[in-house]
C-alpha cells in the first residue's frame, strides 16, 4: 500500500510541476512586452466648459495644481452625482479656506454606454473646465486602464484615485495626505499612500455569505503570496500618490482591469516607493460592476500572470517614456 501511495504523491507532484512549467510559459508567450500608452486621436482632447475642444495636458508636465482627483468611470450616470457633489464640496470649501489650494477634478468616462460623459459635462458647465475636465475615452479600457489616462492627464502635484461610487468618504483625503507626509523624506520624491479597509474586514465577514468570505480569504492570500507583503487592502479605490510615483509607476503598468491595483504596489514594492496603508470610512454602495465569482477568478489569474511574467522577464520595469 506504501509503495502505491509514494507513486501517487509523485505522480501528482509531476502533473503540478507540469502544470506550472505550462502555465508559466503560456503567461511568458502571451504577455504584452510593454505597457499600452496609446491614446486615440479623439482622447488627446478634453471639451471645455464651452464645448470647444483643448488638448489635454500631460504629467510630464510641471505641475500647476495642488491636486488631482481622477475618477474612473463606466455607466456611472446613476452613482456619479452624489460622489462629484460630495467631493467638489469638500474641495470648494478647502480652496475657501486656503486660497494657495488648487484643484481639478477628472472625470474618466471608459466607453460608457449611458450618459456618463453627459452627467460629468454638468459639473464642468457649472464648475468651469480648469476645475472639472470630462476624458471621455473611445473604447472601453478597463478601470485600470481609465485611471491612467486620467493621470496622465493630469497637472497636480499630488494625484487621488477616487471611486465613482463615493464609497469612501471624501474629506478621508486629509487622512491619506497625512499619511503620505509622514513617509517623508521621499526617495526620488515618490510616495504612495493607500486608503484601506482592513479595520473594517471582521463587519465585512458578518455581512457576507461563506461563498464569498471564502473568495475574498483566497484572494487577500493570493496577494500576500505572489505579489504584495505589507499591504493587507489593495483593492480600495482611494489612493493617493506624488506625481513623481504616478508617473513611474502607471507608466510600467500592464494590467488594465481589476487588478492593476496589485501590480502598481508590486511596481512600488520591486521599485522600493514608500507605502502607506491608512484606515478611511467606507460604505458599500449598491450598483458594482464586480461579478464576484468571474471577477475573482479573473483577479486571480492576473496575479499568477503578474508574479510569472515579472519572474520571467517577460515584463521589466523600465519606465516608458511615451504618452
């Protein structure tokens, strides 16, 4: 019987190591060599608040805002309105306060089928297009994808991803900013502060089926093991980076869905970027474009394929130069 058991357990250590050495060529073959930082011609232009249309800038750029905020959005026509009143408010009143504080706020429409370019065109109309520029992109991207060309569009010194959704709640900035200062000095002046929901992971677990506990256990897992050590939430969508980090890192990004947000930590990791992980307020909002069976499998895929292609040099970070 012992002999029988040690053939097994070999056989099915061959069929693993098989199944790797396939998996990992497959991820070697079919990786993109570099980043896709093409823009179609009707994206290198924005329509400003009296329908004409400018070039957008770009982050190689100085900087001639405080800040950025860019918003990835697709078919958000619904959840956009109660974030933008939200967040402009905040940032109004701030700018009140202090008259050196300068913003803009970009709105990333990423092929939507619905009127999200038109919503988002309000707040440009009433706010002046210096303050709220609409990118409306030609096909869908990926909201990875979206966030990029948002920040490379940008003018900021200091750039803020933000949810459409408004889950985390906006004025939780001064908590990231903080976070972000208090990682000072800055290498290369690059530093990324994370907005997180870990604190908030026990209620999270009391409030979800075992299905999808599990799942979300298999991912955090997933993360820890192949790409990401110290940062316990990457997934939340409230980030906040110098534009010397946007640029290096969102310029060596690859993944354009889901999980971009684990390969740009893994960039600052490999790139040794400071990272601060700070607790903000967060509500789950109804209406998510997570498919929570599909999306995980596809999350987890990305993260076998992004540890793979690093490891075996089908990727390198090496900072493109192209916008």
């Amino acid at each position: 019987m012992e002999p029988l058991l040690a053939d097994a357990v070999a056989a099915l250590a061959a069929l693993a190591a098989a199944a790797l050495s396939l998996i990992t060529i497959v991820a070697h073959i079919t990786a993109t060599k570099m980043p896709n930082l093409h823009r179609h011609e009707e994206e290198k232009f924005f329509v400003n608040a009296e329908g004409k249309k400018e070039s957008v800038p770009s982050i190689h750029d100085p900087a001639t805002k405080e800040l950025s905020v860019v918003v990835p959005s697709y078919n958000e026509e619904d959840r956009l309105p109660l974030m933008m009143d939200e967040a402009l408010d905040y940032l109004e009143k701030r700018q009140k306060q202090d008259p050196t504080f300068t913003y803009e706020v970009i709105v990333v429409d990423d092929g939507s089928k619905d009127q999200t370019t038109k919503v988002a065109m309000k707040y440009c109309k009433k706010y002046g297009s210096d303050k709220v520029r609409v990118l409306t992109l030609v096909k869908n991207r990926g909201k990875g994808g979206a966030v990029r060309m948002g920040v490379f569009s940008s003018r900021g010194k200091k750039i803020l991803m933000a949810d459409a959704d408004g889950a985390t709640k906006f004025a939780d900035i001064e908590k990231v900013e903080e976070g972000l200062r208090n990682l000072q000095p800055w290498p290369d002046q690059m530093a990324i502060a994370c907005g997180s929901r870990a604190h908030l992971e026990q209620d999270s677990v009391a409030q979800r089926s075992y299905f999808r506990t599990l799942l979300m256990y298999g991912f955090h897992f997933l993360v820890w093991f192949l790409c990401v050590k110290k940062i316990r939430d990457t997934q939340c969508g409230f980030k906040l980076l110098t534009r010397e980090a946007a640029l290096r890192t969102f310029s060596a990004l690859h993944i354009e869905r889901w999980a971009f947000d684990v390969e740009l930590l893994y960039i600052a990791q490999c790139l040794k970027i400071p990272v601060a992980e700070v607790a903000v307020n967060w509500t789950e909002i109804d209406g998510s474009k997570l498919v929570p069976f599909w999306s995980w499998l596809q999350m987890g895929r990305d993260l076998l394929f992004i540890r793979l292609r690093y490891l075996t040099g089908a990727w390198r970070l090496e900072t493109s130069k192209s916008n």
